[in-house]
C-alpha cells in the first residue's frame, strides 16, 4: 500500500455501508418541502432580479437627466457675463451637480438594500419553516 493512500478502498466501501441517513417514513412531505425550498428560492431571485432591473433603470433615467443638465449648463455658459460671474455660476452649478450625485447615488443604495432585503426575507421565512418541517419530520420518525 502506497503512503499516497493509506485507506484501502475495502475500508470506504464499509464506511459507506454503515452510513444511515435518518429515516423519514413521510416521503411525500420530505417531496413537499423540497419543492417549497425551490419555490422560496425562485420567489427571492425574482425579487432580486427586479430589484436590479429598476436599479438599472434609475441609474439610466439619472445619467440622462445628467446628460440634459450638462448639456444645458454648457449653454448657459456662453454668456457674455464677467469672469467673476461666470466663476459664481460655475461654482453654483458644481454644488448643485454635486448635490444631485450625492442625492442619486444614496436613492440607488436604497433600491439596492430594498431588494435585497426582500430577498433575503423571503429566504429567511422559508428556513425557518424548514427547520420546522424536519423537526415535525423527525418526531413522526421517532414515533413510527
């Protein structure tokens, strides 16, 4: 026997056939539960793919709304005013840009977390249910 396998293939097979998994008379709910596991599953990949598709069409209405802005404050700035005027006005358009970003970005945070945090419920309900299920599971076993 070579030290690159010192567990002899005879050796796990008999490990395998004295493994037992628990015994659940009630296959059909064991069946059930899968298919509320996949359900659940589903429902909270919906909610998070709909949750990325608003996001994704909130950051493409903002950065329009940022093209349009832009465009209209290169306009406005062709004026004839002083270069102290035009400094002021730059100024104020900066902030107020800036102030839009801060605004748009938390506004897209806040969809992100939304979403994911109705994912995530939906996934925690079902555990929880689940967990119930196989301690109903195990009782029944106890009993039969």
């Amino acid at each position: 026997m070579s030290d690159r396998f010192p567990v002899k293939p005879e050796d796990v097979m008999k490990m395998f056939a004295e493994f037992r998994l628990p015994h659940f008379a009630d296959l059909e709910s064991l069946a059930q539960a899968q298919r509320r596991n996949l359900e659940a599953l589903s429902a909270a990949n919906k909610v998070a793919l709909e949750g990325a598709q608003a996001v994704a069409r909130r950051h493409m209405e903002i950065v329009q709304s940022a093209m349009g802005e832009m465009t209209e404050a290169m306009r406005s700035m062709g004026g004839t005013e002083n270069p102290q005027e035009r400094a002021a006005r730059q100024a104020e358009l900066l902030k107020a840009g800036y102030e839009r970003a801060v605004g748009n970005m938390k506004e897209v945070a806040d969809l992100i977390q939304k979403s994911n945090s109705e994912a995530l419920a939906l996934l925690n309900k079902r555990f929880a249910e689940a967990m119930d299920e196989i301690k109903q599971m195990a009782a029944k076993a106890g009993q039969g």
